[in-house]
C-alpha cells in the first residue's frame, strides 16, 4: 500500500476515535505495523495534520487540516445554496444539507422557512446514522459491508418511534434505494418530522438534503415535500 493510502487509514482512524488515540490503538484500528504508524505519524505531525494531546498520550487531528476541510466546506455551500433556498421556499419550511462525520452525519448548511424551527437543529448539530433521515439516505448509498461496519450494536434508541434492529434497519435501506426517499417520524425528536434525499455533492462526497418540519405540519407537507426533493435530484 502506497504511503498516501497508509496515511489516510491513520487520519480515518483518528478521525473516527471518540478521543484521542495511541500508537498501539492506531495500529490495531488500521491493521498496519506499529513502527509504520509511528514514520506516518511522526510525518503527519510536522505538517500539523495530527497532533499530540497535551498531558496524555494518543493524537487528535491538527489544525493544518483546516485548510482543506474549509476550502471544501466552501464549495459545497456554494454549489448547494441557491437549490436550497429555493426548496425552503417552495414549502416554507426549514432544508437542511448534511454529510458524513465518522460514525454520524453532520449538518453542515441550512436554510430557514419564515416558519423556521429553533432549538431542533442547526449547523454543527450532529445526528446518529440510523436514527435520523439525512443519516439512512446516506447509509443507502453505501455497500453493506460499510454499512455493517458504520451500524455496531446496540444502536441508541432517542424515542419509541427509533428502529434499533439491524434487520429492520437495512430492510429500510433497501426501501430507500428504490425510492431515493428516506422518512423521519419522530425518530429523532418527539414532535419533528423529515424527508431526505441523497446524492453525490459537487465535491464527489456523498450528502443528503433534508426537508425538516414539526409532526404537526407533516401529513399536509410531506407529499410536496417529496416532490421538491426528487425534482432537486432528477429523480
């Protein structure tokens, strides 16, 4: 495996820990050797890609990361926005894009209805794969090999309306891989409904954009809801 590839296994495997990691936990989540992932790491921190955390050991990732996260934060939102704004007012309720964050899914742009929801959602606000719309229209784009690595039991359950079962789960994906259309009904949040779509983003990441509004709202909204987003895909 080339160096670049070598790097990218230590950079997801930071990337995805829920703290910081050691050499030996880098090795044993990358499967590399433990003297390679100290050379890659050693070069990864003179470029301030990874860095050391301060009175423990393990690494984080560094700052000189920003510069390539921000310049394609910026061309996400800008090739995104104007479909966005338009959606939002076409059913005068809050659209939302996300991506992928590790093992959740992240939003990172919205557009506000004249109606719009506070405290639900906002940008940085980061949801569980399985139990969030956005998340199984992301989920559905990928093979089930990812997936079983992405869903590991037990899955949090956030509301009684929240599907835990992995069976049922990926029965849903395949539900969704025909229809393009994921459904959220208070699986999340009582009292918040959504409908997503996914798609591949100009950048080649993969994305969702959701129509997000309260329940009681969602009976009459949904259809239209749909529609807007299958038109914003081609579907």
């Amino acid at each position: 495996m080339a160096d670049l590839g070598r790097s990218t296994l230590v950079l997801d495997a930071i990337a995805e820990g829920r703290g910081p990691l050691t050499l030996t936990e880098l090795a044993a989540r990358t499967g590399l050797p433990r003297s390679t992932v100290h050379r890659i790491v050693q070069s990864l921190e003179r470029e301030l890609y990874v860095v050391r955390v301060p009175d423990r050991p393990g690494y984080t990732l560094g700052p000189g990361l920003l510069k390539f996260g921000m310049n394609a934060h910026l061309r996400l939102l800008s090739s995104n926005r104007p479909q966005l704004a338009a959606l939002a007012r076409e059913i005068n309720e809050n659209v939302e894009l996300a991506i992928f964050s590790g093992r959740e899914v992240v939003i990172v742009d919205q557009l506000a209805s004249p109606e719009r929801l506070r405290g639900v959602t906002k940008v940085g606000k980061s949801f569980s794969l399985h139990a969030s719309c956005v998340g199984m229209a992301l989920l559905a784009q990928l093979p089930d090999a990812q997936i079983d690595e992405l869903l590991t039991p037990p899955l949090t359950r956030f509301t009684e309306h929240t599907i835990t079962d992995l069976d049922a789960i990926k029965d849903r994906l395949e539900e969704i891989r025909r229809t393009r259309i994921a459904v959220d009904v208070e699986e999340h949040d009582i009292g918040i409904c959504a409908v997503a779509v996914g798609m591949t983003g100009p950048t080649g990441a993969l994305q969702a954009i959701a129509v997000v509004m309260p329940t009681a709202r969602f009976a009459d909204k949904k259809a239209a809801a749909v529609g807007g987003l299958r038109r914003l895909v081609g579907a």
